[in-house]
C-alpha cells in the first residue's frame, strides 16, 4: 500500500477558542481532537490539542485519470488551520508511489481543491472570525509520501524532489540527510520538499509531528510578516513625528510608544505560544524526528528573524522614550524659566 498526503497550512489571523467551535459543530459534522496513538500521553504534551474536521471529499481528473482524496482539516488554537488533501491507495504496491509522486509534484493541480477546502473552512469559522479574511496566497505546503515497504523500485530522493534525472551525489547526501529509523523495517526521510515515511503499519504519529513542525513554521512567517508591516508604518510615524512642533512631536510619539508597546507584548505571548505548541518530553525517538522536521523546515531561522525585529521595535520604544524625557525636561526647564521672569516682573511693578 502507499499514500500521499497533500498539506496546506494557512493562518486565520487571530486565535480560535476551539472549545466553543467544537460544541457549535458537534451535530452539524464529524469532528474530533487531534492524539497520538504509540506513546503515553505524558511523552507529548499539546496544551490544546487541534479540532480535526472532515470535510468534502475532492474528485480530480489528472493526465486522463480520475482520482479520489479525502479532504480533512485541523484547526489550531492559535489561529492556524491545516488543510490535508489524501490519496489512499490500501491495496495497490508500494511501487506505483513512484509513478503519483510525479505526477502530483509540487502539488501540480491541486490549487482548486485546496481554495474549495478554504472556501469551507471560512464557512465553518465565520462565528468564530465573522468576515475576516483568509489570504490564500499566503501558506506553507508540505507532502508526505507513505509506503509499506521499502521497494526497491522506489528512489526517495526522486520522490521527494519530484523529478526523474540523474542526481549528483551531493544532492542526494543532502536530501538524505535527516534519514531516521526506529526499527529494522521503518525510516523516516525528511526533507526541505516532503517527507518519505516507510512502515507496515501507517505511521500516524510521526505525521502529526510533520504536521506540527509546519504549523509552527507557517505561524512564525505570519508574525515576521506582521512585524515587518508594523516597523515600516513605525518608521514612517516617527519621521512625521519630526516634522511637528514639540508639544505635538510629544503627543505624537506618546501614540507611538503606546503602540509599540501593544505590539511587543501581543506578539512576544504569540510566539512563545507557538514556540510551545507541543512538547515531546519522553520519546527519545519522537522527539529526534520533530527537531529534525524543525530544522528542515527553518524554523530557526523564521525564528531568530522575529526576534530580531522584535528586539528593533524595543530599541525604537527606547528611543522613543529618551527623547520624550528630553522634550519634557525641556519643557520644565522653560516653565521655570517663565515663572522666574514672571516673579522678577511682578517685583519690579511692586517696587
């Protein structure tokens, strides 16, 4: 057997009380909550565990063929929402994987079906976002490739990269380079394009690892995003600010730094929510698979690029803060001024 499991993941730009969407939709469809099937509970720790949805089932017709996928979405308490696209093939040989990679490489005419599920999605969530948008342009796709067995008809690296040539050596280290295995008959291959899982039984748990790793990358474009539209208008703010009178040079960057403040502190609780949005404590082996399915995914990098702009926006508040301290030591010191020349006139009339 073999499947291919297609992912979008897209951001809904604020959070999800999933506890409230989970007794909305609770007779209207088939829902349940994301788990982990090998381990113990204590081994992976969720602090809310994603609402799994079941929704339309996608017909698509590909090089004369017509093929069947599941469609399932999970939301995530954070405000993320992961659209699954499955082509199940249970009784067919590993080797026919192969031929499906190709031709669905790089999610090749999937983009309707994925905008359909979108289209369902914000149906689902209007109660909870009302009429917000959802950019469909903007989302971290993945593909998991699954096989049974290891056939030796199947390339990996051809599968993952999703064409047939004749590879260099070093391109192949490199796509095989976070290769896993737990046992004899298992392996775990993740790479920058896609993941090739191999096991007799489908490994479920290493796939909500995957799925993990990419919400949490997807999350942290978003807010480097964010924060990058926030310093631009920052930036264009404080150089107004220059262009006006004290008193309302002060005023002005007070707004400012009231702002910067908000967003420093929203932001800040938002990454450290999805910097925690799973634990893998116990699983030695788990917990190799979801650091390696992190770094692929450069989530470090995403990581460090918000921190940085973060760290920008505090030492603009800094600034900000400074020259305010001089604008009003100044003002002090003319209101001192002012009322010395007041008294000395007030004593010359008198006398």
């Amino acid at each position: 057997m073999y499947a291919i499991r297609f992912y979008r993941i897209y951001d809904v730009g604020e959070e999800i009380d999933l506890s409230a969407l989970e007794q909305g939709l609770a007779e209207s469809m088939a829902i349940a909550r994301a788990g982990f099937v090998r381990v113990p509970p204590k081994s992976i720790s969720m602090v809310e565990p994603p609402l799994l949805l079941r929704l339309q089932p996608a017909y698509i017709e590909h090089d004369g063929r017509n093929f069947e996928f599941t469609v399932i979405a999970r939301v995530f308490d954070i405000g993320a929402v992961s659209i699954c696209l499955i082509h199940d093939r249970p009784g067919a040989p590993a080797a026919g994987l192969a031929d499906d990679a190709l031709r669905f490489a790089d999610q090749n005419g999937l983009d309707a079906h994925f905008s359909a599920a979108l289209t369902q999605i914000r149906a689902i969530l209007r109660s909870m976002i009302g009429d917000r948008p959802i950019d469909p342009d903007f989302y971290e796709d993945y593909t998991v490739y699954l096989a049974d067995t290891m056939d030796p008809a199947i390339d990996p690296v051809m599968v993952l990269l999703g064409e047939k040539a004749e590879f260099s050596p070093e391109i192949r280290a490199d796509v095989m380079k976070y290769s896993l295995s737990y046992g004899t008959s298992d392996r775990t291959i993740l790479s920058w394009a896609g993941a090739f899982l191999v096991a007799p039984e489908p490994p479920t748990d290493i796939i909500e690892l995957i799925e993990f790793a990419t919400v949490q990358v997807l999350e942290l474009r978003f807010y480097d995003r964010t924060l990058s539209r926030q310093m631009s208008k920052m930036f264009d703010d404080i150089e107004n600010a220059g262009r006006l009178t004290s008193l309302r040079r002060v005023r002005k960057m007070r707004l400012i730094m009231k702002e910067l403040m908000r967003t420093q502190t929203e932001l800040s609780e938002i990454t450290e929510k999805v910097n925690n949005l799973i634990k893998v404590t116990e699983d030695v082996f788990y917990a190799r698979v979801y650091a390696a399915a992190l770094t692929v995914l450069r989530s470090q990098t995403w990581n460090d690029s918000v921190n940085r702009r973060i760290a920008t926006i505090r030492e603009n508040f800094a600034m900000l803060s400074d020259e305010v301290n001089v604008q009003h030591s100044n003002v002090l010191e003319w209101i001192v001024i002012i009322l010395i020349a007041m008294e000395l006139v007030i004593f010359l009339f008198a006398h």
